[in-house]
C-alpha cells in the first residue's frame, strides 16, 4: 500500500543552525514528492517537489529536500533555520501515475528557537 | 491571481442543519480536491475532480456528504445532516494538470455543535 511517514511529530532547533525534518514513503512505481509547509490558521503552501531528475531539489524560502531512492526518503533540509521557519511541514506523495491523489505525512512540527 | 477561494473561512452551526461550503479554483486549473483536516486522522483526501468530472470520491465519509463541479471555477462541498464530528477544516486545492502542484485555499473552519 501506499504510505508516507513523517517519524517525528516536533523538531526543535536554534536559529542559525541547519534543520531536517525526516520523511519516508512507500510507494509502487517512480515517486512524486512533495513537500507543504502550514502556517498558523492558514492553507498549505508548496515548497517543493521531486518528479525526476537531481536528487538534490530546491525549493521556496531556501528549503531543499534530498531524494534518496535506497533509503526511500525525502528529507527536507535547511541550512540555517529562520525563526520565521516555524510551523507545520508535510510531506506528500501521489499514490499512482494516472491519478491525482495525494498521500499526506501526519505533519511535523517545526519550533526554531532564538 | 488571486489564488483558490473559498468560503466561508468559518462556519459555526448545530447538529442537524445543512451545510454547504464552496471553492473557486485558480483560472485554468482543471483539477479540484476537497480536504478535510483534522488532529485525530490529519489530512484526508474526500474527493476530486478533473474536468468538472468527479474521479475519486472513495474519501467522502458516508452519504451525508456530497460534492458539486457545476463549471470549472466553482464547486460545493454539502454536509446535510451535520454532526459534531465533522468539524474540522475543509480545504480545497487546485491544479492545471495531473501530477502537478497543488494549490491550497485558505481553509474553512467547521464547527458543528
């Protein structure tokens, strides 16, 4: 079936200093990434996504996200943390070629501290 | 662009009464998804449409729900009759094509008391 898992429910880290907020999938077939960031009473905002191609795929307000195909992860990375930076992050992927749907992570929360 | 619309961002009402949010996706988009939000089962795919046409609908939670594409730039999601556990947040999203990026409006606030 397919599923993606976001391991950690909140990740704190100081300002300044890099961030990773972990994602795993499970999927038949090539994967379609994506990663959505939600601000406080507000709707999902993309940031990026991984249809093919470098690995290494950058995105809005300089997040980065690494495709590891062994590993089937597509971490999300920033190499100095905003405080600005904190708020919900999902993880997604879509379930099939022909369709549309998506599969949502149960979210992590990003805390930057100053 | 204005982005996708929805309203209305909050809606408070009791147990029983119908309830009907609405969505305007983004010019040109062709394809439109209803979410619903929650803390208990997070974010749930409950239906979408390409071309005005509902493809999957397999995440509207029994018949009470229903959803509506009468044209391209406007869809209804009705709830008839509401209950307590459906409140959440209902966001409706948007995309040009398939497998592209969706976009999400801003939400709207279910409360059923």
């Amino acid at each position: 079936a397919q599923s993606v898992a976001q391991p950690e429910d909140q990740v704190n880290v100081a300002e300044g200093n890099p961030l990773t907020v972990k994602c795993t999938y499970s999927v038949s077939g090539n994967p379609y990434l994506f990663w959505y960031v939600q601000y406080p009473n507000r709707g999902l905002q993309f940031l990026l996504k991984y249809i093919t191609g470098d690995n290494l795929v950058k995105g809005s307000y300089g997040f980065e996200a690494e495709f590891n195909k062994s590993q089937t992860s597509f971490h999300l990375k920033k190499p100095s943390a905003l405080v600005s930076d904190s708020a919900l992050y999902f993880c997604a992927v879509r379930v099939g070629y022909n369709t549309d749907k998506l599969i949502f992570g149960t979210g992590t929360r990003l805390q930057v501290f100053p | 662009d204005a982005g996708v619309i929805q309203s209305p961002r909050h809606e408070v009402t009791e147990m029983g009464q119908e309830v009907t949010l609405r969505c305007k996706p983004i010019s040109g988009h062709n394809s439109l998804f209803w979410y619903r939000q929650t803390m208990m089962r997070g974010l749930e795919l409950l239906i979408y449409f390409n071309n005005n046409v509902p493809i999957d609908d397999s995440g509207m939670p029994e018949d009470r729900f229903s959803a509506k594409m009468p044209n391209a730039s406007f869809s209804t999601l009705k709830i008839q009759p509401s209950e307590p556990r459906d409140s959440a947040v209902y966001f409706c999203a948007s995309n040009s094509q398939v497998g592209d990026t969706q976009y999400f409006g801003p939400g709207t606030r279910l409360t059923v008391l």
